[in-house]
C-alpha cells in the first residue's frame, strides 16, 4: 500500500491483485479440520485486500488514468481486456470496504464454532461473491463479463442458501436464481447485440455508438431488463426483499450494500457507450426510478420483518440513484449540463452513501437477530437499554438513510434537489420541478418507515420472553458498524471531499460537458453546507450536554415506558409498529395492503385473542404469482420429458442429431 | 492401401450388424474387441509411415482391443450374467432400424459438401453409421454392460470421423481421446459395480427410482 502510494508499484496492479486476494481468502478454510482458523483468515486476507485495494482506486480515480491489461486467456472470443478507468474505480471502493467490514463481522455474527457445517462454505463464497464483483469493474470482454457475472450470481445464491434446512430460505433462493438468470438471459442478447454492432466482444469505448438506431433501443432495453433485474429496479424487484432477509446479514450487506450496484454500474456503463441518447431513456429511468422510489419506501412502511423492511428500503435508495441517472440522461438530451452534473452527481454518491449506510444498517441488524433469535419487530422492543451501542450506531443509520442533516443520505439528496430545482429557470423540461415533491414525499415515507423500525426494535420494553438474554454485540460486530458510521458521519460533514470522489467519475463519462469550474462552484456550496451541518452537531451536543446537567440537578426514578397510569403494566400494552404504519400503508390501498387481523372484542371481559398483520403486494399477488402458475401448467409436458429412463435421454440425443442431419438438407 | 481401408471399415459396419443382432454379451465384447483392433490399423493404412503412427496404432490397439475388453468381460463374469435378456426393442427390429441407418448415413454422407479427395471413400457414412448403431445400442439395451458396449461403439464412430479430418493428429488429442474413453469406461465400471450392488441386477430401467417426484 505504501508503494502504491508512492508511485513505485502501479495501482492498478495493486487493486486487481486485491480483487484475487479476496477470492482465495476463503480458500485455506476449506482445508482446514479445525473450525475457525480458516474464518479468521478470510477475515484477514479480505481486510489486508481492502487495505491495498482503497488507496489504489482512490489513487486510480483521482489521477483520471486508465489501465488496460490484456488477459490471455486462449478463448475463441477475441481479446480479453481487463480495465480500470475512473468509472470502475469510483464502484470498485464499496466492493472492498464493504465486503473487508462484512468479512470481520462474520466472525462475531456466524462464528466457526457454532456453524461448523455452513461456515466454510459461506467464507469461501463469500470471497467469491466480493472478488466477482472487483473483476466484474475490470472486465471489458463480454463474454468475460457474463462468465464474472454469472459467478456473482451464483456465489450470492450459494450464500442466501446457507440455512437451507429452511423452507422459506430455499423458496427465496429460487425465486432469486429465476430472477437473476431471466437478467442473463437479457445480458447474453445484450452482449450479442453489441458484438453485432462493434463487430468483437469488446465492449464499446465511450461515446464510440449512434443512439438513433433500432439496435441500440434494442441494446438499451435488454441492459436495462438485464442489469435492471439485479439492482432491482420496478417492475424487476420480486425477488429482493425475500433474498436480503433470508441471507445471513453481512451477506445481506454485500447483497443490498455492493451486489445491486453492480446492477447500476451496468446501467451506467452502457450508457456511456452513446452519444446523444434520446429523451425516451432518461424519460423512463426516471419514471421508473421515481415509482421504484416511492413504491419502495411504501412496501417498507408496511413490513413487520426487519430486516425486509430494509430490503425494501434498498428499492427506494435504487430507484433514488435511478431517478438521478434518468434526470442526468435528460439533461444531456437537452443540453443542460447543470442537470448532467447534479443529476449524475446525486445518483453516484447516493451509491456510494448507500453502500455505507445500507450495510451499517443491516450489520445492526444481524446483531439484534443474534441477540434476539428472531426478525419480526413486533416481537422486539426495548433493545436501547440493554444494547445501548448498537442502538446509537443504527440510529446514525436510520437518520441518514432519512436524508437527515447532517447525514451522507441527505447530500446526496440534496444535489437531486438542487439540479430538480435548477429547472425552474431553464428553458425546456421545467416539469422536471414536479420531481421534487415526491423525492420529498419518499423521504418523509422513509422517516415514517424507520420510526417504526427504530421505534418498535429499541424504544419500549421488550414484547416478548422467548429470547430474554439480549446482550451488546461482540467488538468484531461492533467495529465495522462504528466505521461505516464514521464515513456517513464524515461524508456529511465535509460533503466537498465526496464530491471531488465523484467527480473524476462525471468528467470521464461527459468529458465535454463537465468543467472543473462547475465542480468547484458546487464545492463552495456544500462548503456551506458543511458548515450548516457542523452548527447543527454543535447544537444537538450543546442540547445533550443541557438536557444531563438539568437530569443531574433532579432527582430521577425509573418506570416502564408506556406506564401511563395502568396498575397492572404488561410488555404487551404498547404501542406497535402495524397500529403506527397503518395509516401511511392505507394512502397506498390498492397497490400494497397491510392485511391487519384483528380480533373483535365483545363484553366486559372479552376472552383471550390473537391479532397479526402481513404486509402484501397486490402486482406480485395478481399479476406475478398467477403468471408463473399458468407458465407451470403450460410447462407440464416437459416434467413428462423427464422421465427417469436412462435409454429415453440417450433417446433425445439421437433424436436431435437424426433432426439436425435431416435439416442440414 | 485406400481400397484396403474401405473394405476394413466395411468389416466394422458388419460388426455393427453382430453387436446389434446378438444377446450374448462376451460375444459382444468379443466383437467390440475385434472392431477396436480394426480401427487401430485403420490410421497405418492411410497415412504415411512414421514412429509417432506406430506408437498410436499401438496404443489404440492395446487399449480398444485388450484393456477395455478385458476390464468389461471381468464385470460380466463377476455379475454372472450371460445374456441381455428383454431389451426394449427386439433383436430383429434392432437390425432392421440398423440397416435403415447405415442406408441413411450413405444418403447424408453422399449430399456433404466434401474436400474431392475425400469424396470417393467410406470413411464419413461408415463413421455415421457406427455412431448411429452405437445410439440404437445405447437406447434399446437394459443393461449396464450393453450400455458401454454402445457407447464404445459411439466412440469408434467418432474416432473413424477423426482419422478423416485431422491428416496428422496432434499427439496430445489422441492422448486426450484415448483417455476419455478409459476414464469413461472406468466410471461406467463403478456404476456397474454401485448399481448391481444397489439393486441386485444390472437393469438400468430400475433407476427410475431414483426420479425426484
């Protein structure tokens, strides 16, 4: 690393041979009888990697170079060139830091000892998953690229699947493997189509193609069916939120933290290849981008289960960066480069701010499920008192996955905000402006959302006596979350350093539209907002620092939280989470539904009763659902094919070979 | 030396004839055996003479006419079985589809846009005709051991297309060859085993069971 810095080793080489490190960090495990030793040496070599890798893509992206190597590979699909430019380098830091926090982690959340039989194999895949996505920003053969692709894919299946003994997790693992091999399907057309067009397997340079072709409208959609379905993006969410909650939760991390902005990075990618995109591309990012938001952030509100609901919420933060991206593409439409800037801006920083404060997120909650031994919120509660850090490392989540001040998620925010309402004085697409309200709509839906989590999770006393030995996660556990805190912390504090990490990005996309005066005009202004979000810590420690000398002066007793004059107080007279999203659910009848059972009570002393919620999705229930049952029945037949004769498949064979020969003439 | 090839691999397309007409399984081995030696010449005959063809000559004959018949006539013995007794289809039928096959594969061969020097021989349709007698062998036996004696006759299909096309191998692909269908016959040597201990008989039908319903 320090030759790295110093100029003396090329940092390129340093970050791809962190990418490999990563990969066989797992390895080792694998041979090892005792379990253990081979976990902390993942952890180890993933850390050590992500040491090496941070400061050389830092490196590679301030300097604007671009590294080719060429990988000799023997494969009859011409030249595999392995290439990191500034795009690459900017996607390749959330792989390494996440996946190096993730890592160690592990070691508290799934430790050898307890899972002897699943450890071994969610080390090595997990290695796997993370090295996938570090070669995936390098790759620029695309058939390279699918190979890499399909190893993330099938690495995070392997992981989702870890407790497979599970019914629930086995379907999500389903529904995720069809969802993401429907996306590489599209990618291989996807690939096909740009060899067709290119005339090699390389992936075009940037702005090297015509948009005003059929093949590219072709080429376009199938990018964004293709890498759409991995980042999630509505209509191609299903399989999201039942992936991220079944998965151990630093896999969730990587999952929702690093895997789904791979998905972006594809959508980013192919974008660059065409100068003079048309309007109906940035017209439907956006559309879908802002419903993925909204409806996102919705099916959050409605959910019980923790960690779906942060799945959710991971649809909300994409289509957030999916609507910056479509409003970017419309402004390079109509040559408004205030509107390229921020909106390219806003997208790619909430990536990188949603890979920091999405996985603090969900490391927080796999340590509350460790502590607690289940995911329903409506079972939990009263988590602050007896783990008091992780509450206040999850709260630094939740308020800036809000767009709170003086939080990353509200930066990022708030350069959407800026470019949305740069366009009440341009001259054309004035009705960009009516974005911002519902930007604003899916921020306070989010507040409302983790109200409720933080509400329901660690405010209150504890609903239920299954689990009473709630302890302080462990310092493997903490300390990646107080890191992932400190960079939400510090990226909203100083927003201008973030803005110079996403710049060199924006300048190698739009060289000719970005100039390095508009990128220091938007630096003084976050300069100011630096110093607004400093005031505001001020206040709130100056506040704090009050509110204990007054609690000093008085004499303080304790009583249950909800007392409010009951005699007889139970865990359970509380105020719950379903009673609480209800009422912002029901804005939304007709598309998702709260389903509350509740009991009637009749008479003086009505007997005992049960009462449960259960969010659900009306287009998953009505549309998708009946549609693969009806593809099930259509399909019958080939269940028929299958029939078990060894002699009947030789059959098939024969019988393709005798078709093919016989058409040949 | 051509005219002897032709009229070598007119002996293989009759040997496809006794291994689809017989139930007696050490015949059919034995036949095998005899059609593996067959085309171990084959290479001799039509290319030019050099220490590498009599190291594969050899090899070939070594391995298709001895190991391989060897190792599957230990599996009959220690079966103790002596005949492929109710195969799907009948032996009659077998022959009949066989012949309609080879008569096809003379029909496909002749309309393949060939290299004229290749144009007048019988090494395509008799290569065709063996793959195909190989695939009826495969489809209509119910045990294991006629089930490697086709894909055996498969793989002498394949390798008469080979001599064809490739006018001096590369040692490293026959190597590759040779062992491919060691190894396979190895594993189908283990299922033979696996299966005749599971099920008590060498029916391949019986896997059925093992069907995920």
């Amino acid at each position: 690393m320090y030759f790295a810095l110093q100029g003396a080793l090329d940092p390129a080489l340093v970050a791809l041979s962190a990418a490999l490190l990563i990969g066989c960090a797992g390895v080792p495990g694998l041979f090892l009888r005792k379990p253990g030793p081979g976990q902390i040496i993942a952890a180890a070599g993933t850390i050590l990697a992500a040491f090496a890798g941070v400061p050389s893509s830092l490196l590679l992206l301030y300097s604007h170079t671009t590294t080719t190597y060429l990988l000799e590979w023997g494969l009859p699909f011409g030249p595999c060139e392995l290439v990191i430019d500034p795009l690459s380098a900017f996607f390749l830091l959330p792989v390494f830091l996440v996946s190096a926090a993730g890592s160690l982690f592990a070691v508290g959340y799934w430790p050898a000892a307890e899972h002897r039989t699943t450890e071994r194999g969610l080390t090595f895949f997990y290695g796997l998953l993370a090295s996938s996505m570090a070669l995936l920003l390098m790759a620029r053969n695309g058939v390279f690229f699918i190979m890499v692709w399909e190893v993330m894919a099938l690495s995070a299946y392997f992981l989702l699947v870890t407790e497979h003994e599970r019914e629930d997790v086995r379907r999500a693992g389903i529904v995720y493997l069809i969802a993401t091999h429907t996306g590489t399907a599209a990618l291989v057309v996807y690939f096909s189509l740009l060899a067709s067009q290119t005339g090699s397997f390389l992936l075009p340079a940037a702005g090297s193609l015509s948009a005003f072709s059929s093949t590219a409208s072709l080429i376009v959609l199938t990018a964004f069916v293709g890498f759409g379905a991995k980042a999630g993006i509505m209509p191609f969410h299903i399989w999201l939120p039942s992936a991220h909650a079944n998965a151990p939760s630093h896999v969730s991390a990587v999952m929702s933290g690093v895997m789904l902005k791979m998905g972006m990075y594809g959508l980013f990618r192919t974008l660059t290849y065409f100068y003079e995109p048309p309007f109906l591309w940035g017209a439907v990012l956006t559309v879908c981008g802002i419903t993925s938001a909204l409806l996102g952030i919705a099916f959050a509100v409605a959910q019980h289960d923790l960690k779906r609901l942060l799945a959710c919420s991971s649809i909300e933060n994409i289509g957030i960066i999916t609507t910056g991206l479509g409003v970017a593409l419309l402004g390079v439409s109509s040559h408004n480069n205030t509107l390229v800037y921020l909106g390219m801006a806003g997208a790619l920083l909430h990536i990188l701010n949603h890979s920091f404060f999405k996985p603090l997120l969900f490391l927080g909650s796999g340590a509350i499920i460790h502590a607690v031994g289940t995911r329903d919120m409506n079972l939990m509660g009263g988590l602050g008192k007896s783990m008091p850090r992780v509450t206040l490392l999850f709260l630094v989540g939740s308020v800036a996955i809000c767009g709170i001040p003086p939080l990353n998620g509200f930066v990022s925010e708030f350069l959407l905000y800026l470019g949305l309402f740069r366009q009440l004085e341009a001259v054309s697409l004035t009705y960009l402006v009516f974005l911002a309200p519902l930007l604003a709509l899916v921020g306070g839906l989010a507040v409302v959302a983790f109200t409720k989590l933080f509400g329901s999770v660690f405010l209150g006393t504890p609903r239920s006596t299954v689990a009473p030995h709630f302890h302080e996660a462990g310092v493997t556990m903490l300390l990646p979350m107080f890191f992932f805190a400190l960079l939400c912390l510090l990226i909203g504090v100083a927003p201008q350093i973030a803005l110079r990490l996403v710049s060199p990005a924006i300048e190698f996309i739009y060289p000719q539209l970005v100039s390095p005066s508009i990128t220091a005009g938007y630096g003084d202004l976050l300069g100011r907002l630096s110093l607004s979000g400093v005031l505001l810590i001020a206040a709130a420690a100056l506040v704090t620092l009050f509110w204990k000398w007054r609690l000093g002066k008085v004499p303080v007793s304790a009583t249950p939280t909800w007392g409010c004059g009951y005699q007889r107080v139970t865990a359970r007279m509380q105020y719950g989470g379903a009673a609480f999203s209800e009422l912002a659910v029901s804005v939304f009848n007709g598309i998702l539904r709260q389903r509350i059972e509740r009991p009637t009570i009749a008479g003086l002393f009505p007997v005992a009763a049960h009462c449960s919620d259960q969010p659900t999705e009306t287009f998953l229930e009505r549309v998708i659902s009946p549609l693969f049952a009806l593809t099930g029945i259509a399909f019958a037949f080939l269940r028929r094919l299958q029939n078990g004769l060894m002699h009947m498949y030789v059959l098939y064979i024969f019988a393709t070979l005798f078709i093919l020969m016989l058409w040949a003439h | 030396m051509i005219t002897l090839a032709d009229q070598l691999l007119v002996l293989v397309l009759l040997i496809n004839f006794i291994l689809l007409g017989t139930s007696r399984l050490f015949f059919s081995i034995r036949a095998v055996a005899v059609q593996g030696v067959l085309l171990g010449i084959l290479p001799g005959l039509i290319h030019p003479f050099s220490w590498h063809l009599v190291g594969i000559t050899i090899v070939i004959i070594a391995v298709k006419g001895f190991v391989i018949p060897q190792l599957l006539g230990r599996a009959v013995r220690s079966a103790e079985i002596k005949r492929e007794a109710e195969p799907f289809v009948g032996y009659v039928a077998t022959l009949l589809l066989g012949a309609l096959f080879t008569a096809f594969s003379f029909g496909f061969a002749g309309r393949l846009p060939m290299l004229p020097e290749h144009q007048n021989y019988m090494f395509v349709p008799a290569s065709i005709a063996t793959l195909m007698a190989g695939f009826l062998i495969l489809t209509t036996r119910r045990k294991v051991i006629s089930q490697v004696i086709g894909y055996l006759v498969l793989d002498n299909g394949i390798f008469i297309f080979g001599l064809l096309l490739a006018e001096a191998m590369p040692i490293m692909v026959e190597a590759g060859a040779l062992l491919d269908l060691l190894v396979g016959t190895f594993v189908m040597g283990i299922v033979i085993n696996q299966i005749n201990r599971e099920f008590s008989s060498l029916d391949t039908s019986l896997l059925t069971s093992l069907k995920e319903e």
